[in-house]
C-alpha cells in the first residue's frame, strides 16, 4: 500500500488479488447478497485509491482497508435506506424462516444453516465482530480500531454476540424441528 501512496497505482492491483476474496466474504456475510457485496469490494478499491495519502503506514494495513469497508457498507445502507423506506421485506429475506430442503440435509449442513440464520438475525455491531473475528481472522485490537471503540467493548460485543447466537441457534433448532 506503500507504493501505491507514493503514485505507482499498479500496485493496486496487487492488494485486489491478495484481498478481494476476504473482503467479499465480509461483505457477503453482512447482506447474503452476491452482486451487493462485489460492488461494495468494488467500492472499497476505490476509496483505497482516492483516500491512498490518509494511509500512514504505522498501523495494521487490513485493520485501515476493512475500516474503509466498513464505512462502504454502513454508506450504502444509508442511501439504500433513503430510497426504500416504504419497502417491505421480501418473504425470501425473513429472519429464522426455515430454508427449503433443510429437512433432507445431513447435520453438518444443518448446523451450518442454523448458525448462518442465527448470524443474520444479531444486530450489526455485533455480527461485524463475529465475522472480523471468527470468519476474517481479525484479533480484537484490530476490530475495535475499526470500529473506533476500546477492545474491552470488542470483547463485551463478542461475548454477548456469542451469549445471544447460543440462544438463537437453540431457538432455530427447535423450530425447524417442527417444522
């Protein structure tokens, strides 16, 4: 990121191969949205190369390009919000509905299912530290920097986001069971 800053741009695409992969699960694991979450790695690129001289070099470089992403998801819902205010839900989208098939999966696939239901269904702050922490590999210092709070409050997140998931997975499971 340093050569870029200092003007030689195709070093770019260097940092595209090497982080577009995670930063599209990020994005995927936040909105379940294929296209949605290309554009916002799409966007986050191009911020990285607008905003290139605020990059100081003296802290974690995925730390500062996943606090652009961040910032690009929380964007984009603001505007999306805006514009679809009077929209209802779609029924593919409701939290908890029990997923087509799920009955004939094998149970390593149904954990997967449940856990992925549960995720969708924790409040924002709290599923960004589950996937920066759990799927992104990100330690706590890293996340509460991006987050702009104390890794005490990183760790309380987790704690609770892990303390609720418990609950919700239990609560999927025995619904999808009657189901």
């Amino acid at each position: 990121m340093m050569k870029v800053k200092d003007g030689d741009l195709d070093k770019l695409g260097l940092l595209f191969e090497r982080y577009n992969r995670p930063l599209y699960s990020f994005f995927y694991r936040k909105t379940y949205e294929s296209q949605l979450s290309e554009d916002l790695v799409q966007s986050v690129f191009e911020r990285m190369l607008k905003y290139r001289t605020t990059y100081s070099g003296t802290g974690s470089f995925t730390t500062w390009m996943f606090s652009i992403a961040r910032n690009a998801h929380i964007d984009h819902y603001r505007k999306e919000k805006r514009r679809r205010e009077d929209e209802i839900l779609d029924e593919e989208q409701i939290p908890g509905e029990v997923p087509a098939g799920y009955a004939e999966m094998d149970e390593r696939n149904q954990k997967k299912v449940l856990l992925e239901k549960a995720i969708e269904q924790l409040d924002d702050d709290k599923r960004e530290v589950v996937i920066l922490s759990r799927f992104e590999g990100l330690k706590y210092h890293e996340i509460a920097d991006i987050q702009g709070v104390t890794e005490s409050a990183i760790k309380v997140r987790m704690f609770r986001a892990m303390k609720e998931l418990k609950q919700i997975v239990t609560t999927l499971s025995e619904e999808y069971s009657h189901e």
